[in-house]
C-alpha cells in the first residue's frame, strides 16, 4: 500500500505500473462508492501488486472495514515530510497512518522523503512510532547540478536569453496559474517553443502539454510547482524559478528534477526587491488572525450549505476563487486559512481531481426493449454504450463520450445531451464529468464560535515559517557564500568544501583567474629598472577593466610586490 496525497501523481504511476504489466490501482478524492467498494475488494482477492491511496482515505468507514483482510507485505508512505507538523507540508490525514500499524504490526514501513530536515527526519519516526528505524540518507549534494541565483528586472527577457544558453529540456516553475499561461504566451512571441501547465487547466489538454513535453516535441513546460513529481523525465537539463520559492525544501525538491541523468543541469532563480518583499510579508500573509480563520470557517459552511451536526466524511466541490467572490474575502489569506484549518483536521482540500462521465443503466431489458420502439436516437446510444461497457447495468461505470460520438458519428455535445435526457426519464443515471478541487469534510460542523482551534500549535508554525522564509532570502542574498554549502548546511549535513560549479564559486573562480592575470600584465609592464604612473598601466592594459587593475595595483603595493612614491609613480619594491 503506497500512501500518498497527490491524486495526479497516483493516477499517472498507476497508468506507467500498468503499461510495464504490473497489476495497480488507486483510490482517491472524487471516486464513487461502489468504485471504491470494487477495488478494494480486488485488493483482498489479491487482484493487485500496488494499491494507492490518499491519506483521508484511511479514516473511512467502508477503508477500515476491508482492512483486517488486506494482505499487505510493505505500507510505503510518500512524501513522508507531511507527517510532521515541522515539516514544509504539513497534513493530519498522515498522522492516521499509525493506525494502519497497529493492526499491521509485523508489516516493515517505509517512508520517503527527498526534503526533510534533521528535526523532520525525526518527528517522522516519533509519529509513526517506529522503534526499530534504520534511516537512510543519501547526500543532498548534487555534483551535477549548477545554482545560480540572477537579480532580474525584467524576467520575462532575461529568462528568454536564459533559454537561448541553455538549449535542453527545460521547466520554468511560477507561483501562479495566471503567470504560467502569460510567461509561456511570451516565451512563444519570443520564437521559444513553450506550453503552459496547471491544475486549472481542463486534464485533456494537460495532459497533451506534458506529453509534448516529456516526448521532447515541446522544449519548455511553464507549470506551477506541484508540476515534476513522479514524471519520469531523467534528461531535464534546466529548472528555472520566475517567482523565488517559498522555502529551501521547496527550492531544493524543485531544481532536483534538472540532472537526473547524471549530466550537467542547471538551476536558475531570477530575483528582485519585489520577491523579498514577499517573502518578508509572507509570514502575516501565510498566518491570518484567529478570527479570520473563525470567519472563513463558517463562509466554507455557508458556501457548502453544511447545516451544523451535519455528517462528516462527504465530498463537496469548492471553487477557492468563487468562494473568495461570493464572500468577499481577500484570496491568499483565505486560502491560507483553509490549510490551517485543514491542518487541523477539520477536511481535506484536494486540487484537480477529476472525475469521468459514469452512467448505470436503471431500466431492465423490457423497459429498454419499448424505448427503442419509440426513440431510435436513443436506442443507438445505449447500444453503442452496451457494446463497448459490459458493466452499465451493475454499478456507475466510468464512460467517454469522445469515444462513444466518434463510434455514433455525431458531436460529443449532442451525446451529452442525449445521456441528459436519459437522465431526466430515469433510464439511468448520468454523472456528468467533473474537474476541480474537493474538500472532503472530515468533522461533524459546528458553530464557527465554539470551532477548537489549537492557537498553540499555529503559534509555533508561524515562528517556524519565520525562519524557512529567512533561509531562503539568505540563501538568495548571500553573495559570498557557496551555493552548495548553504543548501547542505540548511539540511544538516556537514560540508567545508566549495563545490567550485555553482555561481558564487565560478564568480570567485573568476576573479582568481582576473586577479592573477592582471598582476602578470603589471610585472610585464614593470622591470625592476622602470616606472611609471597608474594612468600609462591602465592605458597600456585595455584588455582589462580600469578598475580591477587599479585594485590589483593597490593590493601589491600593500604586499610590497611594488611601491609608490610621493609624485604618484610605480615600481618595483
């Protein structure tokens, strides 16, 4: 049992498990009761060599009743960092998997994360209540990787001339949908073959830009950051950050999909005054005050329409943009709010679930028999369903209308409209598709004035965002610092070398080779017998910047390699 809280993800290695031929399934937001009932009924038959699952999922009553007869050899958490309420990512859902322990005992447990700090790591084992832990941890230094960190005032030209040096394959990620699909439309009038990629984008064509990507027929993806988890593309040679990632988890996780096949990679971020602004204010941004929590509580309740002592563990759609119109709240701080009150354990807010067309044929043989009589139109379509889905008259049944138009010779539309009709005459029962987020109510609802919240607990996360938000504008401004050494300080591993690649150290590097030169230039210029004024060096030395041979005359005048006498003429000491 694979848990993991990314519904894209899951769907997209289950596809790759099956296409290698191993047997795979997944059960997560937005799935249908009788769905969820088959395929776990499939996993106790051992129908499957993996089962994924969202972490909410193992609070369900219908879960928990197949458990005791799962034959699990191996439970592999996923992003094991949202375990801990230190980690970058914290949910409640991941503390339920210690339940699955107990009535497990003897099955091992594996927990992987590629972000977790030593305080993380820890909090891991202490809430999977592991004893027996063997923690491996591999180096989080990349060899093959290259940091640079770029001042930019104008991004979108700087990033293009970016993209004309570094010619492979290439993500660019930024913090918003809006600034994905205007950053890409760009790079396209700049003559740079890019597409965007985010979760509110319909999945068809999400899927057809991740496809153009990965198949390198498109160079540049443009996607928000939960973008590059789970794809399978090793020859990634860029990642560059438009907007500056909100931590160094985030910013380490995201520049590691350049490089996995071992060659040079790079990754760029492009900064300014505005991003550390940002990012300073963040922590007020990413903490509003206790009652604006209070408030955005009872406005879900309201906007959902969940009476108080309403039933828990049901599924709503919630659009976070209508939600923050209708009850005019400000955005970032209400979706901000919504996670801390989801890390509560109050529900669970899923993005880009999306669920297919399903149909259940209600009416028997005879019913359908007289149907046909009278409505050809219909009878052709529910032939046509009935040949290629054997399944229509036992359980909701997922369905392509695209597939079914195409066998029919008509517009997807008037299929749509058909499946409606049969609907309303209770031939069967269409769920229409759906895409977007859900929030999955986890509690019974109460009044917003008596809602439970631990202000301790958000007290120490605030302080804790504090300072992740000031590593990362470290790690931004430091200009002396080597890239590497930072980024594995931050994590806990020891590091006293330089990695001698990243942009501090090659500036460095840089100005070693020009220091060393220009003090050859000048000893070139100045045999023991002759003298001359600063002016006539520099004239003599155009190859070299005025400056820098200034200072390097000034720096050998204090080793004493040369002397300065009163009337402003140089020689030799």
């Amino acid at each position: 049992m694979v848990v993991t809280p990314l519904i894209a993800l899951m769907q997209e290695q289950v596809e790759k498990l099956q296409s290698l031929g191993i047997s795979a399934a997944h059960i997560s937001a937005g799935m249908s009761r009788s769905d969820v009932y088959r395929i776990l009924n499939n996993t106790a038959e051992g129908g499957y060599k993996l089962l994924y699952v969202s972490p909410e999922r193992i609070q369900t009553s219908l879960f928990n009743e197949f458990l005791p007869v799962l034959n699990l050899k191996l439970i592999a958490i996923d992003e094991a960092h949202c375990i801990s309420q230190w980690g970058h990512d914290f949910r409640p859902d991941y503390l339920k998997i210690a339940e699955l322990r107990r009535i497990f005992k003897k099955v091992p447990v594996l927990a992987v994360t590629a972000s977790a700090t030593v305080d993380v790591v820890q909090d891991i084992i202490t809430q999977l209540q592991i004893k027996d832990v063997t923690v491996f941890r591999q180096s989080f230094e990349r060899t093959n990787l290259h940091y640079t960190v770029v001042y930019s005032e104008q991004k979108y030209k700087d990033i293009a001339a970016l993209l004309e040096k570094h010619s492979g394959s290439t993500i660019i990620y930024c913090r918003s949908r809006k600034q994905t699909e205007q950053l890409s439309r760009q790079l396209q009038h700049y003559g740079i073959d890019a597409l965007p990629y985010h979760a509110g984008m319909n999945s068809e064509k999400r899927t057809e830009n991740r496809q153009l990507w990965t198949n390198n027929q498109v160079r540049v993806i443009v996607a928000t950051t939960a973008f590059g988890m789970g794809i399978d593309k090793p020859d990634v040679q860029s990642v560059l950050h438009y907007d500056v990632p909100e931590h160094l988890e985030a910013y380490y996780q995201e520049s590691g999909r350049a490089g996995r096949d071992g060659k040079h990679a790079y990754s760029i971020v492009l900064y300014n005054q505005q991003d550390i602004n940002r990012l300073e204010e963040s922590t007020d941004t990413q903490f509003p005050p206790f009652d604006f929590i209070r408030k955005v509580y009872q406005s879900v309740a309201e906007y959902l329409q969940i009476p108080i002592g309403a039933e828990p563990y049901r599924y709503y759609d919630f659009d976070l943009a209508d939600f923050c119109t209708k009850f005019k709240l400000h955005a970032p701080s209400a979706a901000r709010a919504l996670k801390l009150l989801e890390q509560e354990g109050l529900w669970t807010l899923s993005e880009a679930v999306f669920k297919p067309a399903a149909v259940q044929i209600l009416a028997d043989r005879h019913e359908l028999d007289n149907l046909g009589r009278i409505y050809n139109d219909l009878n052709l379509l529910i032939t046509t369903m009935l040949r290629l889905y054997g399944t229509l008259f036992y359980h909701p049944t997922a369905i392509n209308i695209k597939v079914i138009a195409k066998h029919l010779k008509i517009k997807p539309s008037v299929v749509t409209k058909l499946l409606v009709q049969l609907d309303k005459m209770e031939v069967i029962q269409f769920n229409q598709p759906k895409e977007g987020p859900q929030l999955f109510f986890h509690h019974y609802r109460v009044d917003s004035k008596s809602l439970i919240i631990d202000t301790a607990r958000i007290k120490a996360l605030k302080k804790a965002h504090d300072a992740r938000t000031k590593a990362i504008i470290h790690f931004i401004t430091d200009k002396n610092t080597c890239r590497t050494i930072n980024i594995l300080r931050y994590f806990g591993q020891e590091y006293i070398h330089n990695c001698g690649h990243c942009d501090i150290c090659a500036g460095n590097a840089k100005a070693a080779t020009n220091t060393r030169d220009v003090r050859a230039a000048i000893l070139a210029l100045l045999p023991h017998e002759k003298e001359m004024i600063i002016a006539s060096i520099t004239d003599l030395l155009p190859q070299y910047d005025k400056q820098d041979v200034t200072d390097t005359l000034r720096q050998m005048i204090d080793d004493g390699v040369l002397k300065l006498s009163g009337n402003g003429i140089i020689g030799r000491g």
